[in-house]
C-alpha cells in the first residue's frame, strides 16, 4: 500500500544520512546525466532488472555501482570488480555493501574505472551488435544442418 519512499521516511526517521538521500521523481536526460556525473557511488537495490542499462550508464561516467544478484544486473556488474551485488532483499547485505564503497575511496575510484573499460570491451554499441549477429548467425547455422 504505502510507497517505497515514504516506508524509508518513516522506518528511518531521525537517521542522519537520510538528509543525504534525494527523491528526485521523473527528471530530465539533462538532469540525469548530470546526477550521474555527480554521484559517487550508483545504487539500484531493484529486486528485477531484464538487463541492467541503468549500470551501463553509470559506468559511462566511471561510477562504481550496487545492485542486487539477481537478472540482468548479474550480467553488466562483475561482482567485486565493476561494483557489488547485494543479495535481493536482504537489508544487511545492501547495508554492507554500500558501506564498502563509503569509506574506500580507493576502491570506489578502482570499480569505477574497471566499470569504465567493461563498458567500452563489453557494451558498445558494436560490440553488442556483433554479439547479437554471432548468435543469430550460430542459430542459422544450427537449422540449416539436416
């Protein structure tokens, strides 16, 4: 029934960070792009991503990255490398991992960059056309063989 933003609020009302945390509603590209820009760490603890494009484009400005082990997320965030995956609805894992990333600097610049270059060796646009052709190509091949 109640909004996951106001559930936030009220189970954590009087917490200090909360004044840090921003419920921006829908946005512009221009000012999307620009909070990407201006964060430090991208979280999206979303129980279902198909494919995790949201993390691609934090990756495109050098941000480490949270999101849960589950469906597409799995696919664009190398665990430990580009960012972390917390397990999906547990508050302690999520917990953790964003306090790993707050106090290592070090390591937030580390993902980020390792994020930078997964994006230009895995999720160019080339580079996913191609892979898309490979399999379409493999798939005809496979049915043309009697």
């Amino acid at each position: 029934g109640d909004t996951y933003r106001n559930k936030l609020l009220k189970e954590n009302k009087g917490a200090k960070w909360l004044k840090r945390v921003k419920f921006l509603g829908k946005i512009s590209d221009e000012e999307k792009e620009q909070e990407f820009a201006d964060c430090d760490v991208f979280v999206s603890p979303s129980l279902y991503e198909s494919f995790g494009i949201i993390f691609i484009e934090a990756m495109r400005y050098a941000k480490p990255v949270i999101g849960c082990n589950v469906g597409g997320m799995k696919e664009v965030v190398a665990n430990g490398e580009t960012g972390l995956l917390c397990e999906p609805g547990n508050a302690q894992s999520f917990a953790d991992c964003l306090e790993r990333l707050i106090k290592d600097e070090m390591l937030r610049h580390m993902m980020g960059q390792a994020g930078l270059e997964r994006l230009h060796r895995m999720f160019t646009e080339e580079t996913m056309c191609e892979g898309a052709l490979k399999i379409y190509r493999e798939m005809i091949e496979m049915h043309q063989k009697p």
